[in-house]
C-alpha cells in the first residue's frame, strides 16, 4: 500500500467537472467523489492512506430522468457539498438540470438549490472557501418531434456564500461572458495566483486566464502545443518552478507546462488509459489521479506520481471503486468523518 503521509499538506485538486479547489490544511485528505455518468452513488476515500472510507452517504438526487449525472460540478462551502448541473445522458430525450443538490456533512442529508441557468460538460473553480464559479456548458432542449437540440453556453455563473448559508445563497450571471462566447467544453480549470486558468478554443489548444474580481481575461499562452478535452488538471511544483499539469483526456496525455515561460516537461503516462475527466489531486510530493475510466480488465481506481521522482513512473494504489466516469468530486477535511483517519 502506498501511503503519502505528510504533516502539513499544499492541496490542488482538479475536478472531473473541471473544478479546481486550493486550500491550505494541515488535516488528512479526504476526497469526496460525488455520483458520475449513470452512477448516483457517494464514495469517500483517504488519499493519504491509500483508504476506502466505510460511511453511507445518500445517492445524489435529481428530480427527473435515469440516475447518475454527467458532466456536473460540484464544490466544498462550509459544512456543505454541492453537486450541481450536469445531464441524464440516457435518452433520448436526454434531460438537463437547472438545480444543485447540497449534502449537509453534518447530517449527511441532502437539500435543494436552483441555479441561474443550466449546464453541463463545462468548467468550474473556487477561488476562495466561499466562491464557486461555473463557466460556459451545454444543455439539450426537447420540443418533439424530432431530435435533441444541444445549446452551448457563454455565460459565468457564479455563487457567493460569504454572507449566507449554501442552503440560503442565489446563483448570479455575471456581466462578463466567456472568452470568445466559448462553452469550455470538456476543458479544465486550475487556480493560480487568484486567477483561474482553463483551457480553450476549439480543439483546447489555448489557455486562459480570469481574474473574478475584475472580470477581465488575458491570453496565457495561446498555443501550448498539443490538444486537450475531457482531462484532468492541476498547479504543482515541478522542478523549482509553477506548472500546470494535464493528465489523460481524449488526448492521454501526461504533460506539464511551465507558467512563467510555457515550456513543456513530459511526464510518465498513467498504467491505464484515463479519457474521462479524472480527478486530480496534489498530496504531499505525490500527484494522484482518481477514475476517469470503467473497471475494465483490472483498471485500477488510483495511481499515483513522486513528483521528486517522475522516472518512478505511476505506482497503483490498493483503493477500489464502483464502476463510474465523469465524475465530480471534492476535497473535505476529516473533521467531518473522523472515523476515516489513516489511525483507525
């Protein structure tokens, strides 16, 4: 079993929604992985351990249509998770949600909030504890006869709960639009410097910056050199410098670009293809990616990079999950489930 055991941890984590959260903690890492495509199912697992928690959280809701949502977001506010947007998938009709489930993790019960529009398959950030932002997606629209009509959209949704409760909050739609009216589809985002970073254009080939309290975006680099679509993503420190990683996707990639001068490091690819939005995770030294593909011939739910050491290649972890993709997921800390410490 591979344990990556620190005493005071930096934590990036890439959702398969696209999301990014990064936050300063010096309590274990626990990843909450919220549903997927088909799978409505909760799952808890501690990353500094190689630990499959044993609690039982509810399925995610949703008022309509087959279980499990794909291309959904989800955040950690407060005592709180959200699991929102996202599609049915298994039309046709194929439906759209317009709502966000909130898991109080407390009680461990769910509640309901509506946002300000639909989306799915776009991307997703928290700038701060209290910030959740959505940017771009698509959603389907059904009038029948006839076949499924897929709107992208260019709006930025955005959540503040510094003054209420998730439970009492309201979606906004920012004045801004996204750059170049782009959807964001199946791209990624990282947060950095206070600034969110995603990829962009049509084959995910750009990359982008947005700064939320002015509302402006500045090109980073606008050709990193190769495509990207449905990977996972994260900032970490490589080389005594600040890179973005991609890791999997339609691409299966495994490279990390510098953010000061936009050269590139290729990285060891994972044991298993991962071309459904894994999760990205920085613990310690190690980054680890979580799902992004079915258990199929002996897929392995975990794997995880030295980043002192990347000719070790991926070493596979022990921790098993039920077979899902595109799943969005969260980092929470173990106050909530003290029963999941790497000691019990």
């Amino acid at each position: 079993m591979l344990g990556l055991k620190t005493s005071f941890l930096f934590l990036s984590l890439t959702l398969a929604s696209g999301q990014v959260l990064t936050q300063e903690s010096d309590l274990e890492q626990l990843l909450l992985v919220l549903g997927g495509a088909g799978e409505p199912s909760v799952a808890l697992f501690n990353q500094e351990c190689d630990k499959k928690c044993s609690v039982e959280i509810p399925d995610v809701p949703q008022p309509y249509g087959a279980p499990g949502r794909t291309g959904s977001y989800a955040a950690s506010l407060g005592d709180t998770a959200l699991v929102c947007g996202g599609l049915d998938a298994d039309g046709p009709p194929i439906s759209s949600f317009k709502d966000c489930q909130v898991l109080d993790l407390t009680t461990l019960t769910w509640s309901v909030l509506g946002m300000a529009n639909y989306s799915a398959h776009g991307v997703s950030a928290q700038l701060s504890p209290d910030q959740f932002t959505i940017f771009g997606g698509e959603n389907t629209r059904y009038n029948g006869p006839g076949p499924t009509e897929w709107v992208d959209h260019n709006q930025i949704q955005h959540l503040d709960v510094s003054a209420v409760s998730a439970a009492d909050a309201k979606w906004t739609i920012l004045e801004e639009l996204t750059r170049n009216d782009d959807p964001f589809l199946g791209s990624c985002a990282a947060v950095h410097n206070g600034k969110v970073l995603m990829t962009g254009t049509y084959d995910g080939s750009s990359l982008f910056s947005f700064d939320l309290a002015q509302q402006k975006w500045e090109v980073v680099l606008a050709n990193t050199g190769f495509a990207t679509k449905r990977h996972g993503c994260a900032i970490v420190e490589l080389n005594g410098a600040n890179q973005m990683v991609f890791i999997g996707g339609d691409y299966n990639l495994a490279v990390a670009v510098n953010l000061e001068n936009g050269d590139k490091t290729e990285l060891p690819r994972t044991s298993f293809e991962r071309s459904h939005r894994p999760v990205l995770t920085v613990v310690g030294s190690h980054l680890v990616v979580h799902g992004g593909n079915y258990n199929n011939e002996g897929f392995a739910t975990e794997e995880a990079l030295s980043l002192d050491d990347l000719e070790g290649g991926w070493q596979v972890r022990t921790v098993e999950d039920v077979s899902r993709v595109d799943s969005p997921a969260v980092v929470i800390d173990t106050k909530f489930f003290q029963d999941c410490t790497c000691g019990q």
